[in-house]
C-alpha cells in the first residue's frame, strides 16, 4: 500500500471539523506567502549586487597591481612589459592618483586626482554615466571630469568655457615654513564633464589626462597602480597567476572583487540574514502545520486502526502524515515561488516598483531584480524541510495512538 496515495487522498478529502479545513488553508497560505516574499527579497538583493559590481565595474578594472610598500611603482619596470605580452588583456591602463585641493571661483574642497592612459573612457564606456556635459581625457588637452558630488561642493558650471578649476598639490619635501604657498604645486584644469556612478566614488575623484598629473607631481614614469581590463569571456583569476608567476611577489595584485572583499562581503552577508529571518518566520508558520496534522491523525484514527489490521505497518502510517504535511508545504511554497518568480519577472520587465518619487537621483529609476535558480532551489528545500521536521510529532502521536489502541 502506497502512503503517498492515502497523504493525498487526506489532504483533498472533506473533514468532518471545517476547522481542519481552515487551518489548512491558513498552514499552505503561510507557506506561500513566505516562500514568496524570499523569492522577491533575495532577488531584489541580487539585484542591488549586480548593480553595485556593474557600477564599480565601470570605474575599476578588472585587475589591480599595486605596489606592496609605499605608494607609487615605475611603469617602465620590465615586469609590466612581460604582463603587456600576455594574451586576454583588452586595455592597460596606468593609474596615477593623489589627493589635492580643488578651487574654482570661491569654493574649495579636497578631492582625489585620478590620472588614466589614453583610451580609458573607451575602454571602460565611462561616458554611459555621464550626468553632464561630455567626456574628454587625452594628454594633448588639460580636460577633466568629476563626480556629482565634487561638482555640487563646487557649484560647478561647466557650460562656462573660460571658468577652470584650479588644483593644488604639497611639493614633494619642499616644505616653506614662512611662505606656505611656495610649498604648494598647482595647474589650472578645464572640467568638461560631470559622471555619477556610486556616491563614495562621485564626492572623491576627479578624472585627468596622465600627463596632465605628472607634470602636477613632478613625474616621469611613476604610477600608483596599473590597472588591467580584460577580454570576455576571459577568467581575471587565470590571468592574476600568471601574472603573480611574472612580477615574482614584487607587487599586490587583485581582482576586482578583493578590491572591494568588504563591501561584497558585507552585501552578501545581509542576503543572508535576510533569508534566515523569513526561514525564522516559516518556522512559526509551521507550528499551524502542527496543529493541523494532529487534529487530522485525531480525526483519522479509525481509519488507521482499520489499516493497520489489514496488514499497514506503523512506519507507513506515520509515513502518511509525514506526507501530508509535506504535501501542505509543497503546494503552498510552489504556489509562493511561482508568485514571487512572476513578482520579479513584472518588476524586471516594467519596473512598477519605483526608487523613491521619480527616481531621477538614482542610478537607475526603478528596484533591480536578479532571480537566481540556486536561491528557488534552497528556498523550496528550506520549506521542505520545515514541513518534514514539523511533521515528525504528529506521525509519532498517530503511532502512540495506534499503541494504545492497541493494548
């Protein structure tokens, strides 16, 4: 005799206490909504990632040498030219950053310069994110481009063609104790426009031509890192070892994750105590499971004293309300997934859920959803799972019934 027939057969049955019927109902409901709202919130949460690793994606490469100790390294090193030569590296890109004064008409703020090769706005489609005016960034002009914030601090106007910003710079260990300002480098720069990608990023830097910034700094071939974007379809971990393999330890090298390990890490930590929350709450929706299964084994005791005279062993009847209690947790968390799978497919397509008002401070206007078919898989396995554990009492109260029975 097939347990499974007789869990089915319980479930769809009518009861004699309408009761049973409602709390079964209220149990499945539980079961969707929850299994619902994981689907919708860990989607929303992949969604924020993505968008998150799209955007620092834009402003960092996919590879980041550095050096191990102090702050610049010497681009013409041999090492770099042996790393040139290595097959799936789209665009070689050297870095040169250093913190300065900004001072345009009578504002003024600290900001970072970031120096970058020919090529980088190309490379990187940087201009994608422009909120204002166009990109230029070659060493045959003194053009530069700033984030959102730097340009607010600044009240920044960048359709007027003869305003520049100026920069200033601390000489290297050319410190005049009586005349500070002697101490101080600076060079005059047209911005052209204004890029808003992530705000750490659009209150602190300041995009130049290389030269433009060696000239600042009193430079010839020093860099502060060299960054790497890389083919498609190209593994950036393959890459990193043989470059490590190449440059012998003599510098840190990192992918882009590692670049920011913290920011991912914490991103993925608050996913997950998210989904232990809601895993919390189907927790106690199982406690209606509970209630439901021993009103049924009450009802139902006759019909397994019968069975179990006709040969049924115990196991297999506690294998029936094991069933149908996961049957309770199965329709419902398929009914709540489905909901939640069709959820984001409507916000992913017509983004009818909006980032504040109009949406027009944000990146993007409208909630970012990412489903992914691990977090339905472990979404439906966790209220399975929940409906097996919360099973277990009552199949062994019908056991513990059929016993005294029995005796």
């Amino acid at each position: 005799m097939n347990s499974f027939l007789f869990s089915k057969r319980y479930l769809f049955s009518k009861k004699s206490r309408n009761a049973i019927n409602i709390i079964t109902l209220i149990t499945s409901a539980g079961f969707a909504v929850c299994t619902a709202a994981m689907i919708i919130i860990l989607s929303a949460l992949n969604g924020f990632v993505g968008l998150v690793i799209a955007l620092y994606g834009t402003f960092d490469a996919d590879i980041k040498i550095t050096p191990l100790q102090g702050k610049i390294i010497h681009s013409t090193d041999s090492v770099f030219a042996s790393i040139k030569k290595l097959d799936g590296i789209a665009f070689y890109n050297e870095v040169l950053e250093e913190n300065v004064l900004l001072k345009y008409q009578d504002k003024q703020t600290i900001a970072t310069i970031k120096a970058v090769s020919d090529g980088y706005i190309e490379a990187t489609h940087l201009d994608t994110l422009l909120r204002d005016g166009v990109m230029i960034l070659n060493d045959t002009s003194a053009f530069c481009s700033m984030g959102t914030g730097l340009a607010s601090k600044l009240n920044l106007n960048i359709n007027d063609e003869l305003s520049a910003v100026q920069i200033y710079v601390p000489k290297r260990e050319q410190f005049d104790p009586l005349n500070p300002e002697n101490s101080f480098s600076d060079k005059l720069i047209y911005p052209t426009g204004v890029f808003g990608i992530q705000q750490e990023i659009d209150e602190k830097y300041v995009l130049v031509p290389l030269q433009f910034a060696r000239e600042l700094l009193d430079y010839t071939d020093e860099v502060s890192a060299i960054e790497i974007i890389t083919d498609k379809g190209v593994n950036a971990e393959e890459l990193i070892s043989k470059i490590n393999k190449l440059q012998n330890s003599q510098y840190k090298v990192e992918s882009r994750a590692a670049q920011h390990a913290s920011l991912y890490k914490l991103m993925n930590i608050e996913k997950w105590v998210a989904f232990l929350i809601l895993a919390f709450v189907l927790l106690i929706v199982s406690f209606n499971l509970i209630g439901s299964l021993l009103m049924i084994v009450i009802e139902k005791k006759k019909d397994f004293s019968i069975l179990h005279a006709l040969g049924m062993p115990l196991s297999k009847i506690r294998n029936i309300i094991i069933g149908e209690g996961l049957l309770i947790a199965c329709l419902g968390s398929l009914i709540g997934i489905g909901f939640g799978i069709s959820a984001c497919w409507f916000q992913k397509e017509y983004g009818f859920i909006k980032l504040g008002g109009n949406g027009a401070t944000f990146v993007v206007d409208s909630y970012p959803v990412a489903l992914q078919v691990f977090d339905i898989v472990l979404t439906l396995f966790v209220a399975l799972f929940i409906g097996f554990i919360a099973s277990i009492y009552p199949s062994r109260t019908a056991i513990k019934i059929q016993n005294i029975r029995e005796e």
